[in-house]
C-alpha cells in the first residue's frame, strides 16, 4: 500500500530536516525554475509530491535512504536540460518526489593562459554546406564548427528563406584561424572582421546565446535563452546528406513556423579515442550529429503539428545517416525511441533504445548496472535496466 500524501510528508520531516524541503504550493514554480521543455510545465502534467533541495551530500543520501524505504519512487534533476523532461516528471510511476541539485554547483576551473577566438557568418548556400560536411571532422583539432538551419523572413509580407549560421570556437590566434580556413575551407569567405576575440569563459557566455560582452556572472543566475515548448529528435550522419536530399529538407522546414536543423561536428580527438573506451560511442567513422527540433511559445497551439513536424523530418532523413542501429544523442533523449513501462523493465525492449544511445556498450552498461543497483531503484522512462534474475 503507498503511504498517503501526509503520512510521506509526516514522515520525511522526520528523517530529512524542514529547511530543504519545498512544499506543494510552490513546487511548480520551482519546477518551472530550470525546465528547459515548457511542455513539461503544464498543469496536465503529473507533479512530484515534493522537490527536496539537498544543501550537502548527506542530505542526498538521507533521501534515497527515505525513499527507498518508503516505496516512493525519486527523480534526480540538476539542470533541467533534459529534452523529455525526465529529471522531474514520472508519466510511469506515482507518487515520486525530485532531488533538486541546484544548490550543490561547487566548480573549480584553471583557465590560465586559455583564450579563444569565436567566429560566426550567415550562408544561404546549398553548396556551402555540402562542403561543409566534407570537411568538418578533418579540420584542425583545435576548430569547431556548427551550423544552424532555420527559416529568416526576407520581405515585409513574410516570404521565408533558409539561413544557415556557421557557429565557430577556435582555440589559437586569429591569424592561424584564418590560415586553416583559407587552405581547408575558403567557400565560407572567413575575414579577421568575423572573429570575435575572446577568453574561454566568455567564449562560453556567446555560445550561449547572449550578447557580446556578457559577463559570465550571467550563468550563476540560471538563466535560459532557450526555453519553449518543443520536440527534438537526433541523427548521426556517416557520409555527407546529398545537396538534392539537403534541398527536399530546406523545403519541410518551411511547414512550420521556427523549425531547427543543426549539424555538429565530430572528428578530431573524438575519433582517437576507441568506442568502448567509454559509454559514449560516437567516434571514429562519425562525421556529424544532427538535432532536428520545432519550437512554439504559447502553450494554446497545435502540439500534435509540431511533435508530428519533427517525426516527419526524422523519417525522411532516414537514408541519409546512420544505420543497424540508428544511432541518437542520449542528451537528446527522445521517448520516440521507446521506454521503460515501469520498475520491472524488460532487458530487452530497453535494448532497442539503448543500443541506439550507446551501441554495444549498453550491454555493458546493463551489467555495471546489475552490480551497483540490482534492485533499479535509480530508474526512469530510458534507465539502464539489470539483467533478469534468470540472466544473473
């Protein structure tokens, strides 16, 4: 039998102490706080029954104790980035409380001697990005280059074209940077008057999102530029997107008002490092990882026209990247891949997931997983399930 809302409140203040433990009237704002996906704001949208906010690392552990013992199932969140919202909110298990890491952000950074140079400049040339894909996992080890897709309006009566936005950080001078450019990749027209001179931490602050000469203070405030109601999806791409397909993709990006395709680079130092060396095993033979993504503000629109946008493009992209599995980026979790149904999740339908998240490492996962919590107390919609007790 699950313990009733006050007996778990009666219970808690006991074991955890009153001064870290936020309440139900203020539990959606303070969901609300580092959400990133809006959509996952709304009121239809099940709650935790109480968000604790730890304030030392005694205190994490006197919650997992609590809830363990309880029966209540808990959720971890720290930034809220998550595109699915799994860190704070449960559409399989209730009741569950959060575990709100906001307050423990202790982070030490040696930056001396570190600088960087950013670059940014708008292209609308199917060509351009074509060679783009060519190059980008060969350039210089010290160069990153994105690109983002959008629609821009071109006449006051609302006509759309498509603008691509070659996002740079370069770490070396400016005069190196335009030699790279110049030998490797003289299509973008780089000049010393698109480069943004900068330290790293400030570098950080404009790839963000905020103006130039941000102060970095701005990240102690939390503040998000991104956050909207949206859907992603993602894609690993092998071999360079066809001009034709990249033409039949500008097209659906104008079915919807604020469409995103971005294509980031991979390459260079992630290329030399073996795919089973760590969980993560997008490595040699990656060129680049797509993020398709629409985005809307007000919360009253046509959800399904979007979310349905996303799979759309997402289907249409299929012969263009990766294949046996279809790889994805796990921070862009997406429960169109599949999902766990509930604590007794099946080994092998969190394969089909997993193994486009991590390949075969998720097997291994799966074991580390069977060693450190046999009993999946730490879960969600796309955890790592233990092996079944016959598998042990």
């Amino acid at each position: 039998m699950v313990p009733s809302r006050s007996s778990i409140l009666s219970i808690l203040v006991v074991l955890l102490l009153s001064p870290f433990i936020v309440s139900l009237p203020i539990q959606d704002s303070v969901v609300q706080s580092s959400a990133q996906n809006l959509r996952f704001t709304l009121p239809s949208v099940p709650k935790p029954e109480f968000i604790f906010t730890p304030l030392q690392e005694s205190h994490i552990q006197a919650v997992v104790i609590c809830s363990k013992q309880l029966g209540i199932h808990l959720r971890v969140r720290s930034g809220g980035h998550d595109f699915e919202g799994l860190s704070y909110v449960s559409e399989i298990e209730k009741p569950f409380i959060v575990v709100d890491l906001a307050k423990l952000r202790s982070i030490s950074v040696d930056v001396k001697h570190n600088s960087a140079w950013v670059q940014t400049l708008e292209q609308g040339a199917t060509k351009i990005l074509y060679r783009w894909q060519e190059i980008a996992d060969k350039l210089d080890e010290d160069l990153f280059i994105r690109v983002l897709i959008q629609t821009a309006n071109v006449t006051s009566q609302g006509k759309r074209t498509i603008a691509t936005s070659y996002n740079s950080l370069f770490l070396g001078d400016a005069s190196r940077l335009l030699q790279i450019m110049q030998h490797s990749f003289p299509e973008l027209g780089l000049t010393r008057q698109d480069c943004i001179e900068t330290n790293w931490i400030n570098s950080t602050v404009y790839l963000a999102g905020f103006s130039n000469n941000t102060p970095p203070e701005i990240f102690l405030q939390r503040t998000n530029l991104l956050r909207a109601y949206f859907k992603g999806k993602s894609d690993y791409a092998k071999e360079p997107i066809p001009e034709k397909a990249l033409e039949g993709l500008w097209e659906k990006l104008f079915e919807v008002e604020s469409p995103t395709v971005v294509f980031t680079p991979y390459g260079g130092m992630m290329s030399q490092i073996s795919e089973s060396q760590t969980p993560f095993p997008h490595r040699k033979g990656t060129k680049f990882m797509i993020l398709y993504s629409t985005s809307w503000q007000d919360a009253r629109e046509n959800v399904a026209k979007h979310i349905d946008w996303t799979r759309m493009v997402y289907n249409y992209m299929k012969p263009y990247v990766s294949k046996n599995p279809r790889e994805a980026y796990v921070n862009y979790r997406d429960l169109d891949l599949g999902m766990n149904n509930n604590s007794n999740t099946s080994f092998v339908e969190a394969s089909v997931f997993g193994t486009k998240y991590f390949k075969d490492n998720f097997y291994r996962l799966v074991h580390v997983k069977t060693k450190v919590d046999p009993d999946n107390f730490f879960r969600h919609e796309q955890s790592i399930p233990p092996l079944p007790l016959h598998m042990r």
